[in-house]
C-alpha cells in the first residue's frame, strides 16, 4: 500500500491524467530517484516535484506542471 505523500501526488495529477496513468506515472518517477512508492519521505519530494512536473511539461501541461511542482513540495 502507498503512503500518503504517494496517495497525495496520485490525487493532485488524477485530474490531469487519470487514476491509472497517475499511479504508474508516481511509481516511475520514485523508480527514478531509487525509492518506491512506499517509501516517500519529505526528503524525496523536491526530487519528485522537479521529475513530475518534467513530465508533465513534456505532454505539453507546462501551465499545469508549474502548479503541481508547487503543491508537492509544499507537502510535509
């Protein structure tokens, strides 16, 4: 099971991309920076914001990925 910060981000990018596509987009991108889901901690969210909010940039959601950046690293 997730821990909150994963269920978090799944939440705040389900709008943008669906249910699906939010939960392996959060477990790529912890893949990624060498940790799962399970394992997010406050330290691994700066790192997870910048490879999200890429992403998101990269489907053409720049406008978007500027807010979700914002939101993940002011969870705590």
């Amino acid at each position: 099971m997730a821990n909150r910060f994963a269920d978090s981000i799944e939440k705040l990018l389900s709008p943008l991309v669906g249910d699906f596509v939010a939960k392996m987009a959060v477990k790529s991108q912890c893949r990624a920076i060498g940790i799962t889901p399970e394992d997010i901690g406050p330290q691994h969210l700066p790192d997870l914001a910048k490879k999200i909010g890429a992403a998101l940039a990269f489907q053409g959601k720049k406008a978007e990925a500027d807010g979700i950046i914002r939101k993940i690293q002011s969870m705590r």
